[in-house]
C-alpha cells in the first residue's frame, strides 16, 4: 500500500459542517488500491464508537478520493476519529494523525473540536446549477441611440480596444423575451459603472451607471423586469483597481504627500504621475491604479458599494473582478456583512486556476471554473489531451471542490478575455455542439458568453468582443441546440443537482461518459452522457443500473436502445457494479443522452 498518498487532516478541506449537526469527512488515498474505506469516530466524553462507510467520488490520474457525511443528534463537538483502509488485497489499514499502521490507533487520533454558525458551509440555493448568460453591455444590442458616446461606429464593425458600437441597458432589456426563451436563468453584466474605456474595467463612479450604457432608473426597470421572468442578475464588481479619473486617485495626483487618499492606493514614489513606477497597477497598466485593498477604510468603501447596489437594485449578487488578488479580508468582511441581511446574495469570484483559498466558507461561494474550461478547451477543442488526460482532469476538479461547492462552479466555455470557443476548434460547429452538451450535462453550472449560441467566433481580446449577431445572419441551429439542452437541465434534477460520476473513458475510441444521479430517493434519477470526440462514428457498450429499454432524450423521437447482459461486472469506482449496458452507434463528434424508458416523469421536479 502507497502510504506516501494518504491524506486527511483535521482542517476545513477534509471536514467541515453542512449544518451544526452534520460534518463532512474527506480522504485521499493511491488510484484502485483501496476498496472499501470507512471512519471511526467517537464523542471524547463518552468513548461510544460508531462507523460511517464512506463513498469513492472521484479518481484522477493518481488517486482515489472518498467521503462521506454524519448527522449528529446535537452540535457537532469534541469528536475524535480515524480511517480504516481495506485494500484490494483484503488486507486493513489504519489511518490516524500519526500515519498508517497495521493496528488499530490506541492514541494520536484526529479531532474535530466545534461547529460554530458561521463554520458551517452556506451558499445560495438558487444557484445550484443555474444557467449564466455573459454579457458584454457595449456589444449586445443598441436599444437607445440618444446615449451613443460620440464617434460610435457602425454595428457589426470590427472591434477595437478603442471603438464603441453603442450597446447598452436599454438594448438588453429588449432582448429579454430572447433571454427567456432560450432558458436563460441568471445574466451577468461586465462593469457597467462610469469608467474608461469601451470595458469599463478601470471605474471612476461606482454609484453610477456610465451614461453610455443608460441611468441608475434604466438598470432599475432592467432588474425589475429580469426579475419578472425569472432571470437573475448579477454584477461585475471591480474592487482590486480603479480608473485614473476615480475622484480618490485625482486627489492623490493634485495633492500628492497631502492627500487624505494616498493610503488608498500603492504608491511607490512621488511626485505621483500616471506611470506604472509610480505605483502599483493591473499589470504594467498605468490607466488602472491597484487599491491597497488591506486598508481598513478601502475595505469598508467596497462594502459600502457592494451593500448599495443589493439594497437600493436588488441585484441577486456579485461577479468579483480578479478575487483572487484582493485581500482576503475584505471578502471575508463582505461576506459577515452582507450574507446578514442579503443571505441569498452570491459571491462569484475570478480566479483563472483553483479557488479553494477563497471557498473555505468564510469569503466567496464560487469561482470561475478556468480549470473546467482549460480541461474542455484541449479535448473537445484541440484534441491535444487524450481522453484518459480529460478524465482525470475532470475529476480532478471534483475532487478538489467540496461537494457543495461543485454545484455552483461558473463552468464556462470561453469569455470576455479569451478567444471565441468556436475558434479553439477551428470554425467546428460540431466540436462546440459537443463541448456546450458537455458543459450543460456537467456538474455545476453553465455559463453562456453571449453569441456562443449563435455561431459567433473570434480572436481573444479584442475581437472575442464583437457585436452580438443578430436575425438572419444568427445559427438557428445551433441556437435550437443550446435551448434543447438547457431545457433538459431545466426538467431533470439529476442534472441541475445531482452527483456525478465517470463510466467510460475509452482512449482508443475517443469516448467519454458520465452518469448524473441522484441520491437516496426510491426511484432516482439517473441520466447517462456520451461523447464520441472523434471523427469516426464509434460502437459504444456504455453500462447501466437498470436492465430495461433506454431512450436517447436528443433524438427527436427519443430513438430507443434495449439492454445487454455483460458477462463480467463492470465496477463504477468500488461504489456500483454494472451488469447491463446499452449498445449504440455514436456519429462523429456527437453525442448521446439516454435514460431508462418510463420512470421518473419528463418534468420538472
């Protein structure tokens, strides 16, 4: 047995409380080489042992990760535990703070002292696997030209860093119906406050929307009427910098070492001019000055704001600009602050690796899941993984993630900042069909950057910036995909909630595929995904529970597949033996979505 890749330790990523009475436990251990596995805890004031079995939710390219959650009859208090470990051999192993052994620990057990209120891990439930919708406000749709900044250019023309093309609010509002139809559930809006530039990235007046995007009464009736079709909306909060014309940084500029604002900022020298040696910035970007967010008067200005445009615009949360590079306390601030009187509010931080640092509870409820989009972009985009890499990738994330937190990872195929997905896969309709069934079907929730559904393509920044097309130049095709996979995560909770786990990862044919599940219920759902990310069509055996016939939910008339006796088990992850599969013939660069005839209905649930 691997001892070396053993791993637990009594700190918030391997338990944590879901609720005063419930604790999470989590543990590592080598790739096959252990299973079954199991925790012995125990109150340190009664010695009363009990057992709890614990799952295999994920493996990867070098190990197995297991967990598994205890309800206590009060608050989780003073409890003390250790693993045992059975290997493939039949052999058992014990697992304590002082390592592995051969024999049962008589001390150096780990322990879990106490689970305060705001220890236990809370986030919104209406976020739970939502569709996001990306937009960038300056290039969706022109619906008032009376705010046009002057020298807009024609809609359509090509995109610069410095161009605008005169999208605003009032334009989103009028594709609303839009929106709504395609099944969109939660818009978000890059920077709309006064500021710089076409992006709006570098802010001078965070209580007021920019004059060429509409007024703070126009982004009111927005929210008010995204709210009455369901759809929520959240904004880009750029709080690690400001713009050169923030009226906190002029002061620095005509006041220098007098400035009662100087501290706000990084300053490495003075006299103070707009140059990148002068102080810190994004980058080498002068135009847009770093905030020195360790400030205790910055930090209570950027809750101010935030709590503002909760109260005042009933956003429903915050997509948090580079999260990752502001101080810490200040999302732990905003989050005591905030979650009070806003405690359904999400907290979406920018990271372009992982954020477990900033999801241990006590700051943000979610990231961008970069590492999601990393994974999909070099399988079904480039083809430069193989499809064992993309597993282990893929469950990588999930094992890194608590559960919990899995649900609401911002899964994206691209943004603002990256090229058009459609241009990873060099102009392939049928290669981003793939990725966005892939990206709906996972677990988390997906997020559209605007036109991806409607065939729009593009370098990165700038030109992944275009304007939206619209009418007759639009891929209805490919539009009608999208809005048939969204409404399948719309009806099937398994899909919007439910656990997940690999059942095929076939090197040779270029297939992968997964179950979507759910967990104990009596009849529960279960909805399997297969992708042939090859150019040849493929046979595929894929395993299921249920010997019955099956119905592919993407054929227009549910074409359905009977069941085949295997003549060995195929084991998911040492937790569900398969004894059927379903055979069928996956087209080049498709995929397949069955579940079993009859069941669970076709609604929503």
């Amino acid at each position: 047995m691997k001892r070396e890749a053993v791993l637990h330790r009594n700190t918030e990523e391997f338990i944590y409380p879901t609720a005063r009475d419930r604790l999470v436990f989590r543990i590592r251990t080598a790739k096959k080489e252990i299973q079954k596995c199991k925790v012995i805890y125990w109150n340190r004031d009664d010695g009363v042992k009990k057992t709890q079995r614990m799952e295999c939710y994920a493996r990867d390219g070098l190990f197995d990760y297991f967990r598994c959650q205890v309800i206590f009859s009060k608050i989780a208090r003073y409890q003390k535990y250790y693993f045992i470990l059975e290997d493939m051999h039949g052999e058992t192993w014990y697992f304590s703070a002082y390592g592995v052994d051969d024999k049962p620990p008589e001390d150096g057990f780990f322990e879990y002292l106490y689970a305060n209120g705001n220890d236990v891990v809370t986030t919104p439930a209406w976020a739970e696997g939502i569709i996001y919708y990306q937009i960038f406000p300056e290039r969706f749709f022109n619906g008032d030209s009376g705010n046009d900044p002057v020298g807009a250019e024609a809609w359509g023309n090509p995109p610069t860093r410095e161009n605008y093309m005169g999208g605003d609010l009032r334009g989103i509002m009028k594709k609303i119906p839009y929106l709504k139809e395609l099944g969109v559930e939660c818009l978000y809006l890059t920077p709309i406050f006064e500021g710089d530039f076409n992006h709006k990235y570098a802010t001078t007046d965070y209580y007021r929307i920019d004059p060429a995007f509409g007024t703070n009464e126009e982004f009111r009736e927005l929210v008010e009427q995204c709210h009455e079709q369901d759809i929520r909306i959240i904004l880009d909060g750029v709080f690690n910098h400001t713009g050169i014309h923030f009226p906190y940084f002029q002061d620095v500029l005509q006041n220098q070492e007098q400035s009662a604002y100087q501290d706000w900022f990084l300053i490495e020298k003075f006299p103070v001019t707009v140059s990148e040696d002068a102080y810190e910035c994004v980058g080498a970007y002068p135009y847009m000055p770093k905030l020195n967010t360790a400030n205790p008067e910055v930090r209570s200005y950027i809750i101010g704001v935030m709590e503002h445009w909760l109260k005042e615009y009933r956003i429903d949360g915050w997509r948090l600009d580079v999260a990752d590079e502001v101080d810490a306390s200040v999302w732990e601030a905003a989050r005591l602050v905030l979650k009070k009187d806003y405690p359904g509010c999400i907290l979406l931080g920018e990271t372009w690796g992982y954020g477990g640092r900033m999801l241990r509870g006590n700051q943000l409820d979610s990231v961008m899941n970069y590492l999601f989009r990393d994974a999909v972009r070099d399988y079904f985009g480039k083809n430069v993984i193989s499809t064992e890499a993309f597993n282990n990738r893929i469950n990588n994330i999930i094992a890194l993630y608590r559960e919990e937190t899995c649900q609401l990872l911002y899964n994206l195929l691209d943004s603002h900042d990256t090229e058009r997905f459609l241009r990873f896969c060099g102009e392939n309709k049928k290669k981003l069909k793939l990725a966005a069934a892939f990206q709906m079907l996972f677990v988390g929730s997906p997020a559209i950057y605007y036109g991806d559904e409607a065939g729009m393509t593009g370098e990165n920044d700038p030109d992944c910036r275009r304007c939206m097309i619209w009418d007759e130049k639009a891929d209805r095709e490919l539009w009608q995909w999208y809005k048939k996979l969204i409404s399948l995560r719309r009806i099937y909770s398994c899909i919007r909630r439910g656990g997940c786990r690999t059942i095929l990862a076939d090197n040779e044919k270029s297939v992968f595929g997964f179950v979507r599940y759910e967990k104990e219920k009596k009849d529960p759902q279960r909805i399997y995904a297969l992708f042939n990310n090859s150019s040849v069509s493929q046979r595929v055996f894929c395993p299921v529970a249920d010997d019955t016939v099956y119905i592919d939910l993407l054929s227009e008339n549910e074409e359905a597949y009977p069941t085949e006796w295997l003549t060995e088990k195929v084991s998911d992850r040492n937790e569900e033996a398969y004894r059927t599969a379903v055979v069928m013939e996956i087209q080049p660069y498709a995929v397949k979505v069955i579940k079993k005839k009859g069941g669970y209905p076709y609604e929503e649930r």
